[in-house]
C-alpha cells in the first residue's frame, strides 16, 4: 500500500511538472507568435518585367528599342518574361553598335529579317555571367537552327570576360546592363549578324561562273579559313565585303521608313 501511494504521488508530481513544464514552454513560446505571425504579409508579386522599360533606363539602346517596338518583339519578350519559368537572356547591341554597322545594313532587310535578327539576339534561358563559362555552343537563340551556316552563337569566355562569335562578328559583352532572377541584358557594341541573313550566298568572283550541286553549300570561304587561317585572309574579306556592300546600300531606305510595313510581319 505505502509503495502504491507513493507511486501515485509520483505520478501526480510528474503530471503536475509536466503541466507546468508545457505551461512555461507556452508562456516563453507565448511572445514569439505574435510577431511572426503579423511579420508575415502576403509578399506582393512582382511587377512584370518591361525590357523596354528597362532599355530606357540605361539610356544608349534607341536605336535597339525603336526596333523592337516595330517588330513588337518588346511585347512577345514580355510576355514571354511574365509566362516563363526559363527566364531569358538579351545582348543588347548599343546605339554605337548600330551605327557602326555598314550603311544601310538595316534597310536592305525584309520585316521578317528584322524580326529574325532581334530573336538572333535573345536566348530563351537566362544565362548569368559566370554560367557563360559552362554553356556548351553554339547557343540556340530564338531565331532557331543554330546549325553551321544558319543561327550559330558561340561564346568563349576567360575570366569575367565573355566573347560571342557569330562566324561573321567577333565582340565581347561590355557590360550587365540589368540582371535579376528572370532575365539578363547584356550590353554588347557590335550587332550579332547571323550567318543565316548576312552570309555571303553566291560568290561574286567571275571565277565561279555557275553554281553546281555538288560544290560545297556550307559557305566555303569560312571553311578555308578555319583549315588555312591566315594565308586566306584576304579572299575572305573580299568575298564578304562585296554582298555587304550592295545589301547595305538597299537598306537605308526600309529602314527609315516609319513602321507601317513593318506591321506587316504579324499578318
Ligand atoms: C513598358 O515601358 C515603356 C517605356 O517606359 C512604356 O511605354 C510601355 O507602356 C510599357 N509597357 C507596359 C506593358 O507596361
Ligand atoms: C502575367 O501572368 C499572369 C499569370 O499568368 C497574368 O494573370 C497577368 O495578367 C500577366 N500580366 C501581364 C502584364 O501580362
Ligand atoms: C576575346 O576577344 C579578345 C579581343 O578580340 C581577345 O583578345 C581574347 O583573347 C578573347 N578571349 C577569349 C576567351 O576568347
Ligand atoms: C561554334 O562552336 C561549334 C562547336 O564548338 C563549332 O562547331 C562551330 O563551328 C562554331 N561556330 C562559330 C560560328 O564559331
Ligand atoms: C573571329 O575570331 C576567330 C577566332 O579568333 C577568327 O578566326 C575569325 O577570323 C574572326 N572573325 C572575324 C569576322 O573577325
Ligand atoms: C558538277 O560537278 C560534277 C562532279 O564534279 C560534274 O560531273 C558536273 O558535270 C558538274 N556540273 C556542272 C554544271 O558543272
């Protein structure tokens, strides 16, 4: 009997201390739980992303934005900004970069040219600086096909420094001009131009009177460049100036013409 009582004295001291051991852990919880509850407004989402919005800002990308307005690229980036998960990537080509191009350069393309040369810019994923390193070529940009001779974007990188080649422009990215989560804007000083519009098609040079089907399609003169560097150099610079010369001089006019055709492009 005596050690029956004493065990249940033991068992009333025991739940008495645990009521009171529970009541302490809520008076000493007891403070903590208001603020973290009121700490806790619902997060607001975030704007949507407005590229030209953000071109505006950094103040050297008119030339850049006035296309995208014309192509109504600014609204499918957007879009594409506010809908995706992916993210996306720009190469900004600065007002310098544009008017460094040949003449004309611009004019002498279709609407739908425009439009590829913009989407020849934009990669579907956001890249960070440091992912550049690790990215394997060439990249797929949205003007699609990145095959030899169509869409190829490559970069190089050494350090923080992040070279783009198209295999017919060589430049380097020259700045962040913004970056979050969601999309990065790369500031580039020369305008990617894409083998696929500016390659040089048919040789001017009497030499090649008539095309045959079995001579090599995929743009001879950059393969001789590549197997013999520097001893073709000259020929490669003639067979591309020429093309240059005659698409810059019919693109002008388009260019300046305000964007009623180029409205065209979405019908
Ligand atoms: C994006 O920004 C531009 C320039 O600030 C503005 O004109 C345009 O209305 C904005 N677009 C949207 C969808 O807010
Ligand atoms: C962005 O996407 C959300 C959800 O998909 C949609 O409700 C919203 O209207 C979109 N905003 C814009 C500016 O397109
Ligand atoms: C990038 O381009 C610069 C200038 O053309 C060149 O000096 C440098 O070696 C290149 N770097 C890489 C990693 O390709
Ligand atoms: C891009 O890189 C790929 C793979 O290294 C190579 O085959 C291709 O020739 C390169 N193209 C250009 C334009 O540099
Ligand atoms: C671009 O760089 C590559 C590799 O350095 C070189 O072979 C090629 O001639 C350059 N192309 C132009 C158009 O400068
Ligand atoms: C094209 O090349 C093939 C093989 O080299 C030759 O048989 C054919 O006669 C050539 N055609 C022309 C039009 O030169």
């Amino acid at each position: 009997m005596k050690s029956i009582s004493t065990y249940h004295r033991a068992l009333v001291l025991l739940f008495i201390y645990d009521i009171a051991s529970t009541a302490r852990c809520q008076s000493v919880q007891a403070p903590a739980v208001p603020p973290a509850i009121a700490a806790a407004p619902t997060p607001a989402p975030p704007p949507p992303l407005n590229i030209t919005a953000i071109l505006q800002k950094a103040g050297q990308f008119t030339t850049l934005i006035r296309l995208l307005k014309s192509t109504q690229l600014d609204e499918r980036i957007n879009a594409q900004l506010n809908n995706s998960n992916a993210g996306l990537t720009l190469f900004a080509p600065s007002d310098n970069a544009f008017s460094s191009l040949q003449p004309g350069t611009l004019n002498k393309l279709t609407n739908q040219q425009h439009v590829t040369l913009l989407q020849f810019h934009v990669i579907p994923t956001l890249i960070t600086l440091s992912q550049f390193q690790t990215v394997s070529n060439p990249l797929s940009t949205q003007a699609g096909d990145s095959g030899d001779g169509h869409y190829p974007l490559n970069v190089t990188t050494a350090g923080t420094q992040v070279n783009i080649s198209t295999g017919l422009v060589n430049t380097t990215v020259t700045g962040t001009v913004y970056s979050d989560s969601q999309l990065a804007v790369y500031q580039v000083d020369k305008v990617l131009l894409p083998l696929g519009i500016f390659r040089p098609t048919v040789p001017a040079p009497p030499a090649k009177a008539e095309k045959n089907a079995s001579a090599p399609s995929e743009g001879p003169s950059l393969t001789t460049l590549d197997s013999a560097g520097v001893s073709s150099g000259v020929e490669w610079e003639s067979l591309l100036a020429f093309p240059f010369a005659v698409s810059v001089s019919l693109f002008v006019m388009e260019f300046l013409n305000p964007l009623g055709s180029l409205f065209e492009v979405e019908n």
